[in-house]
C-alpha cells in the first residue's frame, strides 16, 4: 500500500461544486455525476431499450431509467449518466451488461455536467445557442456550441431547467460565457 | 424653451422635455424625437459637412438612409462617428459633435477644397498622384488619408459589451409599415411564429408619418391598435430598433438591435449596446417601404433642401417644420401631400413647381417649372425657377420639399444576386423573380405605394408564405384605406444651370461626374460606381444610384434597365464592429483550456503559453532564475540527471473500439498494427491521402478490441475529424468506434532515470513495472495511491527512461502534488513546453515543425516506416517519385560552429554557395540550446542530409541578415542507440 492519496478536485480546481445565481438564474456545476458513452456495434441494432430497462430513446431526446439518465448523441451512440457515488464504474458496469453489443467509453471526467435553472432561460439560451427553443421540449436533447465551445444541452422543464455538458477542459471558459449572458440579461 | 420650428401635434411626448447638445449649445427636444427632429425644431439646418468638397450640409431624410447628418454622439470612448442623426433616439444629456469640419462647422477651413473643384473631379487620384512613382507611398498616401474619412475614432477601446443570438420563426417580416402590420396581423392571429423587426424606435412606418386614415382611424393609431394586437398574441414577437441586415443562405437573416443606445449612459451600465441576431425563418416577407429620390440642379444641396416626404414626417411625427417658408419641386403627386400636410398645420407653402405637363389642383400655387439655382450656403435663402413660359422666378424660402419619386427598398432581395425588374408606371425597380429562397415582397417595396396596396400585399403575401409551409389561412377583411394611383413623369435633373447638381451628397458625385466618367470610357454601372465612388458612401447608394443611373443611360442613349444596377450586398445599413465581435474580445476571443495542474502550476509560478486553445506551462521559475533559459536548461538537465513531470494532458486521446479496431489502425497508420499485442504501445505515424505526413503519436492496446490513440496537441481535432471521415465514409464495413477521452484523463510524463523508482513509490504494490515486467512500450491498466486507476504507458518523447501515467481528470491536480511529494527525494522536477522541446530535439524526434505538411515519410527518415505489406492512407502516394528520390530532403541534425543561436527558419545552402533560391538546399525546422551537449543545436531538413554527416552548411537567416556555420550531424543527439529507454 503506497502512502499516498489522491483527491480530487472539480473542473475549477476547487473541493466543492461551482454555484452562481445572476438575476434569476443559476449555473451549477454537478460533479456527482457519473458518465459513460455507449457506441452500438455492427449489426446490434437499437440499444438504448437495453440502457433504459424500458422505452426507446428517440434521437435527439433522453429517457430516464434504471437509475440512469440516457441520451442520444449521434447515430447509434448515446451518453449515459448516473450517480457518480454509486456508479464510479458505470462504464464498467454498462461493459459487462453489454459485452460485445457495444463499445463503452468511460467519460466521467471528459465532461463536465451543469444545470441551469430559472424562472424564464429563454433570454438567456437565445443569445447563447442556436437552438430552436420553441420546439425545444421536455425531454429533447442537442448537440450545440456555447460561446465557441460544444456541448450537448438537455431540456429538464421548457424555459425553467436544462442541464449542459462540456469537455472538462473548457469549464472555466464555457461557464465564463454563460454567466456573461445571465448577467447581460439580469439587468 | 427656444424650438422656433416646433409646430402643433405630431407624436412626441411634450411632457417628456429631453436636455442636449450640439457644437457645445445646450438645446431641448421631446421624448421621441431623432436627434435630427430636435435640431431642425431649434432651427439648426447645417448638420455636417461633405466627404471631398467639405460643403455645408443639412439633413435630407428622416430615415436610415440619411447621407449628411452625420454626427459623433457621446463623449470620450463612448464617442460614436458617423452615427446618423435620422436614426439617433434623443436621450437626456446626449452630446453630439459635428464631424469632417475644423474649427467649426460654419467655417470649416477644409471648405477650401470646394474652390478647387475643378482640379478635383472624379479619378483626380489616378490622374494625379501618379509620379512620381515613390511618392504614392510616402507622401501622397498619407496626406490623402489623413484628408479623407468622416468621423474620427476616440481611439480608445470601446466600452461598450455587445451580445449575439439566435432566433427562429416561420414568418419574418422585414419592416413595420401598412403591409408588415398587416402581414403580421394575418400571420399571428393564424398562429405562426412571426417575428416582426422594424430599424425604428415606433413601428408603423410611413403610417406615423402621414395624414391618412385607415378603418376611420389615424394611420398611426391604426399602427398602435395593431402593435397592440400582435403584443397579446404569444407567437409574435415584435422587434422595434431591428435592423435586418442581410439574406443569407437557408433562410437565415442578421439583424442587429440597438438595446440601450438610445439610454442615457447612466442607465447602460450592464446592459448590451447592441444585439446580433440570427434569424432563422422558414419564411420571410419583405416589407421595407421606399426610399425618395432627390432631383438633382444647381446647388441642390443646401440645408434646407430634403425630401418632400421627410420633409412631411417631420412635420407630421415630430411636430417640426423644416422652414418658415417652404416650396415644393416635384414630378408626382405624392409630393403634393408636402404642401398640403404643412399648409394644414400653418406652415407657409410658397409654391408646388412641377415640371410635368397637366400638373393636378392645388390649394397651394402650382408653378410648372424647373427649380434652376438655389442660394444660401449655410442654409437654403432662395431658389430661381424656370417656368415653363419661359420666365424665371425667384422663390424667398428656407425650405425646399423635393420629389423624384420613390425608389422601393430591394436591397435585402438582391444580396443573393437577384437581380430587379423596371416598371416604366412608377419609374422605378421593383423585386425581380429570382428572390431568395422563401422570400416574398410586400408593399412598397414590392412597388404597391398606396396604403391599400401595401395592406393588401401585405395580407395576401402572409397568406402565401404560411401555405406555402401547409399553413392555410383565411385572410381577414381589410380596413379601408386610400388607393390613390401613382402619378409620376421622370425627371431625374434640371439640364439648365451651370454649378454643379449633386447626386451622392455624402461623396460629392455630380451630374457632371458621371459624365465624365461616360467620356473617359467608363460606362458599366460598376465602372461608375468605382470611378466616381457613386453610392459608395454610408448609405450605400439608396439615394444616389438611380440618379447616376439615369444620367449615365441617358449620356448612353440606354434605357435605365439596360444599363443595370450594382447588387446590394449586406449590410443593409452599417454595423458597429463590435457588434460583429459580441463577446469575442480580448481574452474571450477564443475559449481557453485549462489543464489539470493548471491551477497548481499557476501556484508554483509557472509562465504559460498558448497552444492552440490550450494554456500549458511554458517553464517553471525559481528564486533566483532571471532568464527563461536558466529555467529551460535547469528543467532539461534535471529530466537527463534524476527524474521531471511534465503535464501532457493536451496531446488528443481517441478511444478505438471494435471487433475490426486493429484492422482500422492498419489502415489509418502507414506502419503495421493488426499485430500489436494487448499490453503493448506503438508509434505511428499517419498519412494523408496524397502521402504527406499528417500526424505521429501512438497507440496503445489495452484488449483485443480497445486501443487508445494519442495525437499531437495541435493536431486532436483535425486527427479526430480525420479518423471519423474515414470511418463513416471509406470503411464503413469496419465494426470500429471512436471518441475522444482528451479531456477524461489527466496524464503526465514522468521521464528521467529515477522516473520507475518515483511511480515504485505510488503504483499500487499488486502491479509490477520493474523493467522486466513492464518493459519498453508497455502499457496496462493499473490502480495508484490504493485503488485510483490509471493508466500507464511506457513511452518517451525525451529519449530517458520514462512513462506516461493517466488518471481521471478529477484526480489531476492531486496527482502532480503527490508525484512532487514522494519525489522529492530525487530532486522530481516539474518541466515545462520549452524543455519538453529541448528534450526531444535532443532525442531528434519530429513534432509540428517537422510535420508542417510539405514533407512526407522519406524526408522524416521514415520510408522503411511505411508499410509495404498492407494497404494504408497515403502509402502509394508517399511512394511517388519526387516524395521518395534518394537525394530529397532528409532530417537531419544540425550543431552551431560558433556561440550563436541557430534560428529555426533558417534556409540552407552549401557552404559558400551563392543565397539564391536555385541553391536553397533546406530550412531548420526547430532549434534550442542543448544544456546536455552545451551548444547550440537545430533540426532540419537537408537535400540528401543523411548522406552529408560532418559536412559544413550556411543557415542563413536573411530577416536579420546574418548566415551562420553549422555542421550536419545526426539528428539523435543523445542515446542514438536508444539504450536509455530500455534501461
């Protein structure tokens, strides 16, 4: 047993999870999650079934399940979180409950997860992301750029709640810019 | 209060009294007026100068296309040139400053170019300033310069913060007058999402501008009711201060919205100046009104003189009356509403010239005429009239109405080059057919001038494009409004009088210059507006191009359509370039990455250097360390002795999956890969499709069908993009997957002699690394620190023994707190960019600067690399003959023969050898000094370099003028056995 330990550090270097209110809004960071991609191969056809223990995920949309929150990032490929202090391991987890089926990639750290909550985000998402709010329901997902860095956006509740992914390394940047504009529309 | 010109009604707000200044005078408007209303109702009628000539002007318009009221507004950074006055919102403590007039604007001493005149007609440049010929640059250049432009910078960054986003809708409709209104009308109350933008402060358009009735209301109470409406319904947003700037592709629009600029400073704080939006509309529907033409004559442009229907919206919306008495020059009857409107609210209104036959009855004198000359060179006093009789008449008015017609703004349904059609019964260009995608044209800018016309377009055009997208709608009954026809006879300018008669007022373009411009050849519409600068100014050629058009088809003996127009292109009016930048400025220019010792680099002072958009550690200064070098060669020398840790979290990571991963890396690398054992790490080195090297790095095999993939830093994305391409697109028969774990695991170098014993310390016992175990080019799955897994790869880049080791990201920082904890015992070292470039030159091994996409795998040294045994990206094309002749470039080391730096970009040339391109013989691709060897050392590439060890070549470095010795050595300048790595 070595001596020493590691511990660690969220995507801003510090102990506990970034938390901003602006106006009326707030960006939260949410380390306490776990993150894995799953990649379906040749000829498995649609896994997601399998992810969700129940319904289909559409594309551009999530499902909840099994504990597990899914969505789809692409052709037959989908992203898969769940609590990071009960499944560290997910991607090891998700391995053994696929096999050969798919191809599984750990992603805990290459993202880095954030919510954004409020009373009215349409302002606020409108002059970040080119999304189409309007059609940009419960349960969508898409793949965007935020002030110059991609990211998928999840919409949790129309105008009140999404959360965000960004690759770890461009947290700093990525939050940077959204509170910018929380700012710029608070006033 | 002092607003002699202020009349009765109008629709600002006489409760809201506004404080500002011009040229120091402290004045008084209202809520709702422009800046222009305010000073035309203080009697201000000089508002600027011209652009060549510096000749006194007052404004024209009373919309965006406004030509001579340009002003700087505010003060000190803030200060705003060549904003329009037409369209600048009065605010409480506004300061506007006159622009292009020194000292003042009543004497401006430049004014003395107008004497000159003559000397300066267009192409004096060309004729003039061509000899001789070293002048240009030096003198002339300068001095032209420093002469031209409007308004000046305050040459301080721009305090202001400016914001973009995304819209989308079925139904854009451009413009808020009679057909916008009712096209939104018809649009949202059958539920499509619409989005209404107008450029003004108050939408409705001409309809607040005009004395009729629509359904038995005022026009412009008909516009609120409407506003009303459409602001009750969800799915309509309405877009006041939005210009739409331009028609791009796919039916996206940009518009840009002025959010506070027209709030006192004191109420900015925080907010945006201005939004950039982008439209995304399924539909859009133009409804931009027109834009009057002027009538060109002598002296036709003193302040005083504007357009009749300006003339008429001051009066009517601003409660202003350009002139105690006032005259009318028209050649349609839309004029006559000028004498009318004015003569209702007690201005007097001398005369109507008209130049037609049959002129129509009015209450006021119509005079058929000519308007021959005007006086008054700070503002209008008289004009001369020449009757049709024959008899000339002198008119006593400050205040000259003038109508040529009305040109429809096309402008946004030609920026995909759609090109206009003429209708003689209007005398003007209309849309033509080949309109952008999902575009349609309402009102008067379809050509439709009365306000029934406009409701009807505007009605019926909704209708079409909300079928068009399987949204049937009925359309409502409309209002009742007038339809009267248009009565217009060309007339584009007055032939008798000899001082000159304007067209482009902001660039000093004359009749006789488009003339000129025929007579010296120049007859294409394009040749005009570039040797004359027609239309070239801030309003882009709305006032000016049909006049210039119409001279030069008559000097031509064309019609108007056979000779063309220029295209509008975007913007439709000009865009502050921060606007354009939003929050992209300065360090926000482009996201940063930050690695994951970022932040304990930053504790122990580390210098940091971009690398694309990643911040890495450049060096490490100690106490005592003035010079980078000291620290560079302190870090380098430390890896060769004992052991460092560098952070190389950047270099791209892509996870290979799948039944067929090892036959996709055959394919992607020029070397072989489809045996590689599980447990072992490869170089590889990877071609483009014409055999140039792309990219090197390595994979690692951890299972059968999982390799990881790295990249160099600079090269992830496009390496990534790269093995997708061929993944989805070439080989899509492979089971193979791919994503990026770049920023999942942060990793380190741990490199140098002591580096196995300093990971002994925290690899988990249960994994063996000694050098039996985990030999040269291992790689495994591990844990550290009791249970942390990682990765570790037994790779070097400095040409030490040394490792790579990964961890998750969140455990980064933590590590290389530890790595220098239970290092400290062999003095651990932490290096940065600089000596990780040191260590691997020393080592001869390629990066960037080698890989700079000219050299191929022969010149790398790497032909035999290339694997003949399979088929790969690039192997055949590597293969061709000028890529792989034996005596082509090789890479090769380089050693100073005297005490100085070798610069990298150096050329190279046989000793003595004449430096001439024929001769060129190489160029140094990366350099340092080796503090292992003690000199100065250099890679690069040299025409048969391997076979010229020993040999003596000139570097010459011509940017300082300065050729140095160099001796052609091996490009391994440490352990070219490679015995270190395997110890």
């Amino acid at each position: 047993m070595t001596k020493y330990t590691l511990f660690p550090r969220t995507a801003f270097g510090r102990d506990a999870a970034m938390i901003d209110q602006i106006g009326s809004a707030t960006l939260s960071e949410r380390p306490d999650f776990a993150i894995a991609s799953v990649a379906e191969r040749a000829g498995q056809g649609d896994l997601s079934p399998v992810l969700t223990g129940a319904a289909a995920v559409a594309v551009s949309e999530w499902q909840d399940g099994l504990g597990r929150t899914v969505f789809w990032s692409g052709p037959n490929q989908w992203f898969v979180l769940a609590d990071h202090d009960r499944s560290e391991m997910l991607a090891a987890e998700l391995k053994t409950e696929l096999g050969d089926q798919a191809s599984v990639t750990e992603q805990n750290d290459g993202w880095v997860v954030f919510d954004l909550q409020g009373a009215d985000l349409t302002p606020i998402l409108e002059r970040l992301c080119p999304i189409n709010l309007a059609e940009f329901g419960a349960n969508r997902v898409q793949r965007t750029v935020i002030d110059h860095v991609g990211c998928f956006v999840l919409c949790l509740e129309p105008g009140r709640s999404y959360r965000l992914l960004c690759g770890r390394s461009f947290a700093g940047s990525f939050a940077h810019g959204i509170k910018t504009i929380m700012g710029s529309v608070a006033v | 209060m002092t607003q002699s010109n202020r009349i009765s009604g109008g629709l600002i707000d006489r409760d809201l009294p506004i404080s500002f200044s011009f040229e120091g005078e402290s004045l008084q408007g209202f809520a709702g007026d422009t800046l222009a209303s305010a000073l035309l109702a203080n009697g201000k009628r000089l508002m600027g100068r011209s652009f060549k000539y510096h000749r006194p002007r007052g404004v024209i318009s009373s919309g965006s296309e406004e030509p001579n009221a340009l002003m700087h507004i505010g003060e000190g950074a803030y200060r705003t040139p060549n904003t329009r006055a037409t369209v600048a919102e009065l605010y409480d403590g506004m300061v506007a400053q006159s622009q292009n007039a020194w000292p003042s604007l009543a004497f401006d001493a430049m004014g003395i170019n107008d004497l000159f005149s003559n000397f300066l007609t267009a192409g004096f440049y060309y004729k003039t300033f061509m000899w001789p010929r070293a002048f240009w640059e030096k003198l002339y250049e300068p001095i032209i310069r420093k002469a031209a432009g409007l308004g000046s910078l305050s040459m301080q960054d721009d305090p202001d913060v400016y914001d973009k986003g995304f819209l989308h809708c079925d139904l854009l409709v451009i413009g808020a007058g009679p057909a916008g209104l009712m096209a939104a009308l018809t649009a949202g109350r059958a539920g499509a999402q619409v989005i209404l933008a107008d450029e003004d402060f108050v939408m409705g358009g001409r309809l607040n501008s005009e004395v009729i009735e629509i359904g038995g209301q005022s026009g412009s109470d008909w516009a609120k009711a409407s506003l009303a409406e459409l602001a009750s319904l969800p799915n309509v947003r309405l877009m006041a201060r939005t210009t739409v700037l331009g028609a791009f592709d796919h039916g996206i629009f940009s518009a840009v919205e002025r959010v506070s600029d027209h709030l006192p400073l004191s109420q900015r704080a925080g907010r945006a100046r201005e939004t950039l939006w982008r439209i995304y509309a399924k539909r859009s529907l133009l409804c931009a009104g027109a834009t009057e033409r002027m009538i060109a004559f002598s002296n036709n442009d003193r302040p005083g003189i504007m357009q009749a229907g300006a003339m008429r919206a001051y009066a009517n919306r601003w409660a202003v009356s350009a002139g105690q008495k006032v005259a009318v020059f028209a050649n349609n009857d839309d004029a006559y509403r000028t004498a009318r409107d004015l003569t209702a609210k007690g201005v007097e209104v001398v005369a109507v010239i008209d130049p037609r036959e049959g002129v129509p009855d009015s209450p006021v004198q119509v005079i058929r005429g000519q308007v021959i000359h005007s006086k008054g060179r700070l503002g209008l006093k008289s004009v001369r009239v020449r009757k049709a009789d024959g008899g000339v008449e002198t008119l006593a008015v400050d205040a000259l109405a003038v109508s040529g017609g009305w040109n429809p703004n096309l402008s946004l349904t030609s920026h995909q080059r759609g090109r206009p059609d003429w209708r003689d019964d209007i005398a003007a260009f209309v849309p033509g057919a080949n309109l952008p995608v999902g575009m349609a044209v309402a009102g008067a800018a379809a050509g439709d001038f009365s306000t029934h016309a406009a409701l009807h377009s505007g009605a019926e055009m909704a209708c079409q494009s909300l079928e068009a997208l399987g949204q049937p709608v009925t359309p409502a009954n409309l209002p009742e409004a007038e339809d009267a026809p248009t009565q217009i006879t060309p007339f584009w300018y007055v032939g008798e009088g000899k001082a000159r008669k304007w067209l482009d007022f902001q660039n000093d373009v004359t009749v006789k210059d488009v003339k000129l411009a025929h007579q010296e050849g120049f007859e294409s519409v394009e040749h005009l507006k570039r040797y004359t600068t027609l239309g070239m100014a801030t309003d882009q050629g709305k006032n000016a191009n049909m006049g210039g058009l119409a001279v030069m088809a008559e000097m031509t003996g064309q019609s108007i359509p056979q000779t063309g127009t220029t295209i509008f292109r975007p913007p439709y009016t000009p865009v502050s370039m921060g606007a354009l930048a939003g929050r992209s400025t300065g360090k926000d220019f482009k996201p940063t990455r930050l690695t994951p010792s970022h932040h304990w680099a930053q504790r122990q002072g580390a210098v940091f250097v971009e690398v694309g958009q990643w911040l890495r550690a450049q060096w490490f200064p100690q106490p005592g360390e003035t010079h980078w070098r000291q620290s560079v060669d302190r870090e380098a020398l430390a890896v060769r002795k004992s052991v460092g840790v560098c952070d190389v979290t950047t270099l791209g990571k892509v996870d290979v999956q799948g039944k067929d991963a090892a036959q996709f890396l055959n394919l992607v690398y020029a070397n072989a890969f489809a045996k590689l054992p599980v447990g072992k790490t490869r170089y590889g080195l990877m071609l483009r499709e014409d055999g140039i090297a792309m990219d090197d790095g390595t994979a690692a095999r951890l299972a059968e069908d999982h390799f990881v993939v790295t990249t160099t830093t600079a090269n992830a994305g496009p390496v990534y993009r790269h093995m997708e391409f061929v993944r989805q697109c070439l080989r899509p028969d492979l089971d193979v997957q791919l994503i990026s774990t770049t920023d999942a695991w942060a990793q380190y170098a741990v490199a140098g002699p002591n580096s196995r014993k300093l990971l002994q310390k925290i690899v988990d016992p249960e994994f063996d690394i000694s050098n039996e175990a985990f030999p040269f080019m291992g790689c495994a799955e591990i844990t550290v620190c009791g249970g942390i897994r990682a990765r570790l790869f037994r790779i070097s880049f400095s040409g030490e023994l040394a490792y790579e080791i990964a961890v998750p990201t969140r455990y980064g920082e933590s590590l290389i707190e530890v790595l220098m904890q239970a290092g400290a015992e062999f003095d651990v070292t932490p290096y940065g960019t600089e000596a990780l470039g040191v260590l691997r030159i020393e080592k001869g091994h390629a990066a960037g600067n080698e890989l700079n996409g000219q050299t191929a795998a022969a010149h790398l040294g790497m032909a035999r690399l290339v694997s003949t045994k399979k088929d790969s990206i690039g192997a055949v094309m590597t293969r061709r003959s000028e890529l792989a002749k034996d005596d082509g470039l090789r890479l090769v080391g380089f050693e100073s023969m005297g005490a100085e730096i070798l610069p990298a970009g150096s050329h190279l040339f046989a000793d003595g050898a004449t430096q001439e391109p024929a001769n060129d013989q190489g160029w140094l691709t990366s350099a340092c000094y080796s503090p292992h060897l003690g000199k100065h050392i250099a890679l690069g590439y040299l025409a048969r370099g391997s076979d010229r060890i020993g040999e003596v070549v000139d570097a010459a470095n011509p940017v300082e003028g300065k050729t140095l010795k160099a001796r052609v050595v091996s490009a391994h300048f440490i352990d070219p056995e490679g015995a270190r790595l395997r110890d």
